[in-house]
C-alpha cells in the first residue's frame, strides 16, 4: 500500500490537477530540501538538492508502483511510495505536514512535499531512470499484457499464485489488496502453483485482474486507513480485510492465511482447490 491503483491517481493529480492541488507540470524546481537524508537513495541528499534547483518538471508518469517525476536536460525524480508516503503540493507559506522527509519548493509560490510517517519511501534523481525500473515485470494494463503474456510469465512456475502476483519482476505494480480481489473474481485459490492453471484459468485470472485495477483507478484507490487520501475502492472489496465475515457471492466465511509474509484472504467455496 499505495499500489498501482493509488500511485495513478497521485500521478493523475500532479499531472493534471486534483486531491485538492493543480497540476505541477512546467513548474521550476526554485529549492531542494531533504530533512531524512535516508530518502534519497540517489545521488545522496546534498548532490539531490543541489540537482533539482533550478529544474522544470515537464511530465508525470508512473511505472509498477514508482512515481516518475520528469524533468528537463534528462533528469527523472523516482518515488516509491513504499508503506506510507504521500505526495502532496501545498502553499508556501502552508505549515508542513508532521512527517515530511523531503520537499521542492516551486517558482509559483507552491511546495511539492513527501509525507511519509514510516520513512519507508525512497526517492532517486538520475538521467538513467531503467537502471532502476529494468528488473520490473509488464504493466497489467498495457495493451501489449495479452492472456498469453500472462501465460508465458507463468508457465513453469511452481509458486504459489499469490506470492507471484505480489512479485514485481512478474507483474508490476499488484500488492496485497488487488491481488487478492483479483483472485477471488477469477474463483482461484491464492496457494494454486501457478503451473496448474488452464488456458481458461489464465484468462480468468488476467480479466479479473486488468477489471480490479482499473476499478480501482476510477475511484481513486483503496483508503483503508490515514495512509492514503481520498479512494473509495475500498467500498468495493469481496475479500481484502473480511476475514471471518460471509462472501457476497456466496455466503461462506472469508478466511485468511499468510502467503509470502502477508495477509491473504479468500473464499473457500469460490475460490477451491481443482478437486474440491
């Protein structure tokens, strides 16, 4: 948490206006200041500050779960969000919030800051943006992310499908929400090996996927606690955080188990073992 579902719609609202802040595209980065020098993962806090003055901000993107902040003479600003961080554009003269770690202050009087309560969160200012980004897997909702790109990353793959689907050098950008509403929609049970699905499972699983995250992005992501601002999705879920309550599908009890050090939560009935 945030996933790519959250990271977009920060990405939307600094590209094109929103969570109560217009756009920061075409602003000059007028000052740089790092106040957790473990922040900055690259080049180091004082080289950080020091390569962002003077910068424009020409484009907002996002890649798996990273922010990318582009900017002019081929420099991109990377965030990763982590557990709890936050991008918020506020007045100058705006008090900071309690945990910022690291803020621009732009040429038109406002100041991009990162909030990030548990100092998890990791920025990067480089001109080789790939050296970071290289080990991710495909965008799940890019055209190219067809059932059979989903089958390739798959095949031979004795893992669990929950543990697969939360590593980022399959898939880019699931966590532990999308995962397992995805799963639950495709009827899979989170600990099937990956190798055991069917043509038609695969299908199933890579709609139920592409359908939860873009369900997501149109309400803003998840806000299932103070971490994250402003989504709805969270009104939407069948299994996230529901563990002993009954499925909307069919009434049994949600249950939850750990797959690869996280909280998974699932259907018996609607989600069964091939045999049951």
């Amino acid at each position: 948490m945030p996933e790519l579902p959250e990271v977009e719609t920060i990405a939307r609202a600094l590209r094109e206006g929103g969570r109560g802040a217009g756009p920061i595209v075409h602003a000059r980065v007028r000052s740089a200041c790092v106040l957790w020098p473990p922040t900055v993962a690259e080049p180091g806090p004082r080289a950080f500050e020091r390569l962002a003055q003077g910068r424009v901000i020409t484009g907002v993107a996002r890649r798996g779960k990273y922010l990318l902040l582009h900017l002019d003479a081929g420099w991109t600003a990377l965030v990763h969000l982590r557990m709890s961080g936050d991008l918020q554009v506020l007045p100058t003269e705006a008090m900071l919030p309690r945990h910022t770690r690291l803020y621009w202050d732009l040429d038109d009087g406002r100041r991009l800051v990162f909030d990030d309560p548990r100092k998890f969160g990791r920025w990067w200012l480089t001109q080789n943006p790939q050296s970071i980004l290289a080990p991710l897997g495909p965008e799940p909702l890019a055209p190219d992310f067809t059932p059979q790109a989903l089958a390739q990353r798959l095949r031979g793959r004795r893992a669990r499908l929950k543990a697969l689907l939360l590593d980022q050098r399959v898939i880019a950008g699931i966590g532990n929400i999308y995962a397992d509403e995805a799963l639950h929609r495709a009827g899979l049970h989170p600990l099937r090996p990956a190798n055991t699905l069917s043509p038609d499972e695969i299908a199933a699983l890579w709609q139920a996927l592409r359908q939860v995250l873009q369900e997501g992005i149109a309400r803003n992501g998840a806000s299932i606690d103070w971490m994250y601002r402003g989504g709805e999705f969270q009104n939407e879920f069948r299994v996230y955080g529901r563990a002993g309550q009954l499925c909307y599908t069919c009434g049994t009890p949600i249950q939850r188990v750990r797959v690869a050090q996280r909280s998974t939560h699932f259907c018996p009935r609607c989600q069964p073992w091939p045999s049951e």
